[in-house]
C-alpha cells in the first residue's frame, strides 16, 4: 500500500492516509527513541478520538519511526510534569486530571471505532507496551524488546496496564511481566500471548500491511459490531474499572525516593539504546 496523503498539524507524530481505509500513525521523536511525552500523548488523544467521526477509516496501524517502537515515558520530561510538580501553581484537582493523562491516551487508542494494529519492532517499554497493548492486533520482530521497567523504577504500572494485561495475557503472565520486571523477546511474547505473530524484520511491514488490508475489506458493519462485542465483553471482565485511581497511584509513588531517583537521573542504557529494525 502506498501513501496518498500526509497529515499536519502535529509535532510528535507522522500521519499517513492510504488507500483502502488504512491510516498509518508514527511516534516521531527517533532521536528520543519515541519516548512519550505531554505532547505525544495529547496529540494521540486528540488523533484516535477523531477517529470516531471519520468514517473512511477503518483501520489504524501504530508504529515507531527509527530504532523502537517506544522506550516508553521521557525520563527526562515525564508525561505531565509542568503540571504535576507541587509548586507549579496547579490547583490538587488540576494535578489529579494531568495524572491521568496516559490512562487517557491508551483509553483512546483502546475505544477507538476501528480496528488498531501495533507494529513493533526494538524496545516496547512501559507506556509504550501499554499503548500497543491497547491495540486489537499486535504484530512484532523476534528481537523486539517488550517490557515493564515501572517497579523497578520505584513506581506501580499505572495507565490501565494492570487490567488490560490481566485481560490479555491472564493473571499469571500478567504478574510475571509486571512484578519481575524482565523483558521478553518477540518469540517469547508470542507465547505468553502478548503479540498476535512474530515475523522477521524485512516481512514486518509486509504482514502489517497484509492485516491491515484484509481487516479493511471486510464488511465495516460487521466487523465494527465484532470489535464493540469484544471490548464490552473486556469491559464486563473486569468487574468494575479500578484504572480510575491509576492516577492517584502514580501522584502517590512518585514522590518516593526510587521514582525520584530514577527521573532525576541520565536515562539507563535500556532508555537511550535499541534493538530491530529502522524504519
């Protein structure tokens, strides 16, 4: 599939519209190696929320522009810092709304009226494992590197992730990846149930490119009503939404010592290096 328009208008990502339904969206701060921050976040809210009244998509691809996928939070600009650090002049109602901005932009990508497919490839860390989580299909390179630095960085895995992985993987996977805190490759996240297929770097994009298409032609009522049945079903599974204090949890273990630690300092190794393909 080729490109036939480019979207302007943002700063942290690339937009691309192909024929056939398919729009292709590119965390663009390879420098950074996708690392999220405010402003990613709120153009994917506002990017994936608009969605819901453009009816020629019907299929959105997430991917990373350059060596990762997404190393996750910007350690050194976090996700809402301007606003969440006391003595900012932002009111506790002000800084209680700004810590619930990642659950906010995988809620997007999650409640999205089409169909969402994350392309993966070198890291897919933290808040970036929780975005491509958020995705119905998930499609990654054997040496992609997934994982969930988040108590070793003194802080709970906030951003829905606990129940969208308990959801995904089950509880038992689910603990493994969140409490041990270890990566696992494309192979093994194939078998823990994390991605859909694992494909080697030069058929990434053509597998991605082959999901997309086909989930395009089928017929859009029907596959619309497929993709409603199982998100309320997900939705019922969980007894209650216990992410609505992910926020909470994150203003609270934030101050402590680790977390401070961990943000006040140079990135580590696993934040400023990647594996897989380029993009």
């Amino acid at each position: 599939m080729s490109a036939t328009g480019i979207e302007s208008g943002f700063e942290r990502l690339a937009v691309e519209r192909e024929g056939g339904g398919v729009v292709r969206v590119w965390l663009a701060r390879p420098e950074k190696l996708n690392a999220l921050d405010t402003r990613t976040l709120e153009e994917l809210i506002a990017l994936y929320r608009g969605f819901e009244r453009d009816f020629s998509v019907r299929v959105v691809v997430l991917g990373g522009h350059g060596r990762a996928f997404c190393a996750g939070a910007d350690r050194g600009a976090p996700p809402g810092t301007d606003h969440l650090l006391t003595g900012q002049g932002a009111t506790p109602r002000e800084r209680r709304w700004w810590s619930q901005l990642g659950r906010r932009a995988v809620a997007a990508i999650a409640d999205a009226e089409v169909v969402t497919i994350a392309r993966l490839h070198g890291y897919v860390l933290g808040g970036g494992l929780c975005l491509a989580v958020a995705c119905d299909f998930r499609i990654a390179t054997p040496d992609a590197q997934l994982g969930l630095p988040e108590v070793d960085l003194g802080l709970p895995l906030t951003w829905g992730g606990t129940a969208r992985l308990v959801h995904e993987v089950g509880a038992a996977r689910a603990r493994e990846l969140i409490m041990l805190g270890d990566n696992v490759d494309g192979d093994r996240a194939e078998a823990m149930g994390l991605v859909h297929r694992v494909v080697p770097p030069d058929q990434l994009d053509t597998t991605v490119s082959d999901w997309a298409t086909r989930l395009a032609a089928k017929p859009e009522v029907a596959i619309h009503m497929a993709k409603t049945q199982l998100r309320g079903l997900a939705r019922q599974s969980g007894l209650g939404d216990t992410t609505e204090t992910d926020g909470d949890l994150l203003l609270a273990a934030s101050s402590g010592a680790a977390a401070v630690a961990a943000f006040a300092g140079p990135p580590s190794s696993s934040s400023s290096t990647s594996a897989g393909s380029d993009r």
